[in-house]
C-alpha cells in the first residue's frame, strides 16, 4: 500500500510541474490530511468534493481566474490540482483564508507552485506551522514524534468530517 501512496504522491508532482511549466502560472493542489492508510473511503471523497466546490465559489467570489480543474482519486486519497491566474504567494496568502474560513480548514492541505515550479508555503508568507489535531502543538513534530495514537486522529478527522457532512 505504501509503495502505491508514494507512487500517487509521485504522479501529482510531475503533474504539477507540468501543468506549471505548460501555463506559466499558478498551480494549487487540494488534498486533505488523512491519517492512517485507508484515505480513500466514501466519506473523506464526500468531504473533498464539498471542500472542491467551496474553494471554486471562493475563488470565484475574488474574481480568481480558473484556467485549468482537474479531479482524482488515487491511492493518496481524493487531489483537486487546477491553475489560476494569480501570483503564487499571494494565492497561497488565500489558500490559507480559505482554509482559515472553512469548517474542515485544518483537513485541507493546499500545495501553491508558481509558474517556474517552486513551492509556496506559510513560512514564506511569515506565518507559524500548522497546528496538531489534538494538541495544538506543530503538526510536523507530533507526526514524527507520534504523540498521538492514529486511532485517536483518524476519530478526530471523521467527527470533524461527519459534523460538516450533515
């Protein structure tokens, strides 16, 4: 299962760098952070398709040029990648108020590349790491240091998700 997780993670990469490189423009990428090894099922495509839809009407609400939406659902769990017109750190600053804003804002996980194929994150916009599920400590460090039974987290994530779902 591993093998074909890193394999979809591969695939959504080149895709992104070609679809950058091809436009020369603004590649966002939303996916959500799953734990656990299953993230295909019924109820976390559900929550993405939900949280595809809010992010088209928010970009749409700022006049956010969509040039190219794209879809799947691969062994990482449901990916949304499309192209827009607008400079990568700043679709990344509203990346984040859309995540800030959406009640599954801390599941979602949207990658900004520009145009020549370089990653914006929070740090280059000043702002702190994303916060634990659980304890509101860096998520990085509770990952590694797996502070958390994955039991506990995936029920967190589907409370969360089964809360909005209704």
């Amino acid at each position: 299962m591993l093998e074909k997780v890193l394999a979809a993670r591969e695939s959504r990469w080149e895709k992104r760098l070609f679809l950058a490189r091809y436009y020369r423009k603004t590649v966002v990428t939303l996916t959500m952070n799953i734990p656990g090894s299953d993230k295909t099922r019924d109820i976390y495509i559900s929550a993405h398709e939900r949280i595809m839809e809010d992010f088209i009407d928010f970009l749409q609400e700022r006049n956010i040029a969509l040039i190219h939406l794209e879809s799947r659902v691969d062994a990482d769990g449901p990916e949304c990648i499309m192209v827009v017109d607008l400079p990568a750190l700043t679709m990344k600053g509203n990346c984040i108020s859309f995540e800030d804003s959406h009640p599954l804002g801390r599941l979602i996980d949207s990658d900004v590349m520009d145009g020549e194929g370089n990653c914006r994150g929070r740090s280059d916009l000043g702002l702190p790491p994303r916060k634990c599920l659980i304890c509101n400590e860096p998520a990085r460090e509770c990952i590694v240091l797996r502070r958390h039974p994955k039991e506990e987290v995936i029920r967190k994530v589907e409370i969360m998700i089964s809360d909005f779902l209704e």
